[in-house]
C-alpha cells in the first residue's frame, strides 16, 4: 500500500512539473496588486513573445494570489525588478488560470543572472 502511495504522488508531481512553463530573459513592463473581495491579486506584464501562453490567458499576464504561500516574497521581487528595470527576469508559470480567471498562474521569479 505504503509503495501505491508513492507511486502516485511521484505521478502527481512529474504531471504538475511538466505543466510548467518558463519565460526567460525578460524585463517585467507592468505590475500591480488588486483587492478582489477575499484576496489579492498580483498581476505581472512582461515584454517579448507571449505566443506560447496558455489560450486561457486572454490578458497576456500572470497572476498569483494572497493565499498562495509565497505571495509577498513574489510582490517584492516583482516589484523590484520593475523599479530597477532589470532585463534578466525569469518567470515560472503553469498553464492554468486559476488566480484570475484571463491571466495565466505565476509560480515562481528569478531575477539576475543566478540559475534556478
């Protein structure tokens, strides 16, 4: 039973990590935080090719909300690469739209020249 359980968590985590995407070497050109009522929301533009977003977001952005654990750290970075217009943003994404319904879901940022 105990070997059935990790198999299908091992599963679980192959199928949510091949569901992500990267944007790599990209400057952020928007960023801002809206109140939606229950949580926050995080919305992050960038410049360059958005052709391989997710056909769910109709925006063009990405969005991640309050109730994810990482949400202020992402707030910070977000918002200092933007202030310092630093050009080497990486962005990890999923291909859904599950923090606002037309902006593809941030998971993770990278700024500088550090590998993930």
């Amino acid at each position: 039973m105990k070997e059935i359980i990790i198999t299908i968590a091992s599963l679980m985590i192959i199928n949510s990590v091949s569901a992500a995407e990267y944007f790599r070497e990209r400057t952020i050109v928007g960023a801002g935080v809206y109140y939606s009522g229950t949580k926050s929301i995080l919305f992050v533009d960038i410049d360059g090719d958005k052709s391989t977003m997710s056909s769910c977001a109709t925006t063009k952005r990405f969005a991640i909300d309050s109730n994810t654990p990482n949400f202020k750290e992402m707030v910070s970075i977000v918002m200092t690469a933007y202030a310092t217009g630093e050009e080497s943003v990486d962005l990890i994404v999923n291909t859904t739209c599950n923090h606002w319904g037309n902006a593809q879901d941030l998971l993770g940022i990278k700024i500088g020249k550090m590998p993930w």
